[in-house]
C-alpha cells in the first residue's frame, strides 16, 4: 500500500536524476554561502557540478520516450545493435558515417548509416532505445540540442541530424 498515486510516483521517477543533480548542486551552493576558508571552493566546485550534472539529466530526460514500439536496441563497446520482429543490425560506432531521424514510418525512427551495409532502422520507442542518448552524444560534432529539437518536431520527413566530416549526407552527394 502506498500513499503516493501512481502518476506521481511515475513522474517522480521520470524526473529522478534531475532532482538529485539539483539537490546536489544546493548542497554545493550552502557550502559557498555558509561555510569559510577551502570549503567555499569546494562548495563551489560541487555547485558547478551538479548544475552542469542536472542540465545534462534534462536532456537525456527529453531524449526519452516512451516504449512500446517493436525490438530491443543493446548499446556495448562500442556497437549499437537492434533486434527487431522483421529487421535488425548492427553498427559500430566508429564506422557510423550517417545519423538521421525519419518520421515517415509508423513508429518514427533512428536510421544509421555505415559505409558499405544497409542502414540500420530503430524505433524511437524500443526497447532500451534511451541508451542511444550517450552514443549519439559522444559523436564528433554533434549537437544535441538540435537532435532533441528534431525529436519534438512533429513535421514529417526525413532530417539528417549528424554526418562524419569526410562523409557527406547521402542526398548530397554528387557520385
């Protein structure tokens, strides 16, 4: 038996990480403020941490959606994978030339692009799709608050969102 109604307890859980980050970017703040000699730096230093730790929190927190669409995706050393009822792949991170979002299809999907192999389609709702925040993050270049603007986008279309330098998106290409 609870006292907390389930929608609370799930946007609770939904905002989790960004609540502690901010927590502990409060807790840093009170030692700048309240505290003397190297505790006020320290303070200072956690402060700025948990701020920068809570931005990126909110943003992984708008990467995530909700589940529901087919498949699992399993992101490990460096592979991101899909397993999916009809189509599947997998794509090395470091030979991904080609990211878009495609909203075309029911559900919207992840396409990545490899030289040489079919691109690889992920629903935006699959299992374990959230893992997919750090792996598009870490890619050269990449901004992720334009992905994440693409993502609340309703148009539909097909949007490059990130490419290799040395490789252009596919639609401009002159070969």
């Amino acid at each position: 038996m609870s006292f907390v109604r389930p929608q609370a307890r799930a946007a609770l859980s939904r905002w989790r990480a960004v609540l502690i980050w901010a927590a502990v970017a409060l807790w840093g703040l009170w030692w700048t403020f309240f505290s003397y000699g190297t505790l006020v730096w320290i303070g200072a230093a956690i402060a700025l941490v948990g701020s920068a730790m809570a931005v990126a929190a909110v943003q992984r927190m708008r990467f995530g959606r909700d589940t529901g669409a087919p498949g699992v995706v399993r992101v490990d050393e460096g592979a991101i994978a899909y397993f999916g009822p009809l189509t599947g792949g997998v794509v090395a991170r470091s030979e991904l030339t080609g990211l878009a979002l495609d909203r075309t299809g029911q559900p919207a999907h992840w396409v990545l692009s490899q030289p040489g192999q079919p691109d690889v389609m992920i629903p935006l709702g699959a299992e374990g799709a959230d893992d997919l925040f750090d792996a598009f993050a870490a890619l050269p270049g990449m901004r992720t608050e334009r992905m994440l603007a693409e993502m609340r986008r309703d148009t539909p279309g097909h949007v490059a969102i990130w490419h290799r330098a040395d490789h252009p998106p596919q639609h401009l290409r002159l070969s």
